[in-house]
C-alpha cells in the first residue's frame, strides 16, 4: 500500500499562469475529511457528494483575498435524497454536513445522477468578506452531471469567467477517504475594472489551458503518489512560468463550543429559557456540522 505520511494532505496550493491570465487552486484532503465523515456515519454515496462540496468549498474559499473570509456552500432542494447539504470554509478552517432521506436513497440508483440526488435544487455561494463586512451572494441551479459541472457554469454564466472544476475522492483499502480537486479560471487582462471576457470573441489562451487541464484524469487527482507540484509540472510543464502560491494548510474547525452557546442562550428572558427546558431542566442545542449535543441544565443559569 501506498504510504501516504510522507504525501501533504489537507492544503490548497494556489499557481497562476501569468502568460495565460489564468489562474488555479488544487486541493488535496485526507485526515480533515475523515474526521468530518467519522461524525455522521453517512453512506457511501453522501460521503462522496460532501467530500465534493468541501474541496469545492477550499477552492473558493482560498481564493478569497481577505484571509479571514468565509465561503458558504449550500444546496437546498426538492423531491431527491438530499434536502439540505451545507459546507463552508473560513480562513482554512472546514466543515459541512448533509440532511438526506434514507428511504429514497435506498431507492436511487447505484451511482446517482446529480439530479437523483437532489431533484429540483439550487446551489447558493456566498462569499463574506470579514475585513469590509461585505456578502456576496450567487445562485447556480443544480444542473448537469456533477457538482464541479453546476460550479462551472455558475462561474461561465453569472460570473463571465470561464472555469474549470474537477472533484474526486477516493476510499483507501484501510477505509481512510483522499479528496483531490482543483480549479483553473481564466482572468481577463486586467482581473478588476477592465471589460470582461465576455466583451472578447474569442480567447485561444483559455482554450489553451483548459485543453491542458482536461487531460488530468479524476484518479490522478486522488493519487497520492502524485504531490500536487507534480501535478502541475505534469500539466503545464512546456508553458514559459507558472507560478505556486504558498501552500493554504485546511483543518476541520467548527465555531460551536459549549462557552458560545452558554451566551447566546443566556441572552434571553427567563421565561423563554424555562420553555427551552426538557422535564429534566436541560437545554438541548445541537450542532449539524458536529453531530454532536449541548446539554446544559436551565438552573446553571442566573434567574
Ligand atoms: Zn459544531
């Protein structure tokens, strides 16, 4: 078996192509994606379509120029297996988790389409930036054969920026999960305030890039015997420069503690905290992304 210690997991690498205006992250994930995966205990088919959504989610949120920013995936859709799927990403921090139907997965086919899985569904991205307080909002319709294909043409149509997305995860022998993915995205001269590409007839130096990137195939991206700067060399190794960025480290981080929680409920009036009690005078919250319950007793808290 391969030995993945000496492989890096968990980051996102960051290149650009300055001659091609074209810019790209890949990611490679492993131990965070099998710590969010341990929590849940979801079937083979949601572990996968997750493990898509967070790499897409370190995607963009490692492109975000403000460090401290966050990017928030969340598909809601009707009348598929999934109802409800949400990853996001702050300041290479992860977490995400699923609200499925087991019935109607038990039905689906083997290898579901996009469209088995959620039926009618959307996909909204939204970007917060932390520095400006500014919230960027886009809505992509889940439609295509994957969610890297809805990515794409969210950033094709709405966003006039051609991109390519591909997503893969694998199972190890040993039950561990690899996630590989990455996104190249073509940026006109002059990324801010100039015309945008759409304004262009054509643009060979995409079409270049792009035929250059289809050819890495969804295993090569999930084998870890290949480092990511491999990857780039094998793909672009007859281009002038290509350029890597400082590697962005992930980790799986969630914003809940028992502290926080503590404080937002013990905000409010009295009388409505009793009403949150259980017959034992325990408060509940849970957290999705965790799977995991607070408890704390209603008489811990001043009357
Ligand atoms: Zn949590």
């Amino acid at each position: 078996m391969t030995d993945i210690s000496a492989t890096r997991l968990d980051i996102a690498l960051g290149f650009t192509i300055p001659a091609r205006h074209a810019r790209g992250r890949l990611v490679r994930i492993g131990p965070l994606l099998d710590t969010i995966l341990a929590g849940h205990g979801y079937p083979p088919v949601i572990e996968r379509v997750l493990a898509e959504a967070l790499m897409l989610a370190a995607l963009l949120g490692s492109t975000l120029k403000d460090e401290a920013g966050q990017l928030t995936l969340q598909a809601q859709a009707e009348g598929g297996v999934i109802d409800l799927l949400v990853a996001d990403y702050k300041a290479g921090e992860m977490r995400g988790y699923v609200r499925f139907d087991a019935d109607r997965l038990a039905e689906a086919p083997v290898d579901p389409s996009l469209f088995a899985l959620f039926g009618k569904g959307y996909l909204a991205i939204t970007f917060d930036q932390m520095v400006s307080g500014e919230r960027y909002q886009g809505i992509v319709p889940l439609e295509g054969a994957s969610l890297a294909e809805a990515a794409e043409s969210y950033f094709g149509q709405s966003e006039q920026l051609p991109s390519l997305v591909k997503l893969s995860m694998r199972r190890l022998p040993d039950g561990r999960h690899i996630g590989g993915g990455m996104l190249i995205q073509h940026l006109p001269e002059g990324e801010e305030g100039r015309d945008r590409i759409h304004t262009r007839l054509d643009h060979p130096e995409w079409d270049h890039v792009r035929a250059l990137a289809q050819t890495l195939t969804l295993d090569e991206l999930t084998d870890i015997s290949l480092e990511m700067d491999r990857v780039l060399w094998r793909l672009f190794n007859e281009e002038d420069e290509v350029r890597t960025l400082a590697a962005v480290p992930l980790s799986r981080g969630c914003r809940c503690n028992a502290e926080h929680i503590r404080s937002v409920i013990a905000r409010f009036p009295t009388d409505e905290r009793a009403e949150m009690a259980d017959e034992a005078g325990e408060i509940h919250v849970d957290c999705a992304f965790c799977a995991i319950r607070f408890s704390l007793a209603l008489e811990s808290f001043a009357a």
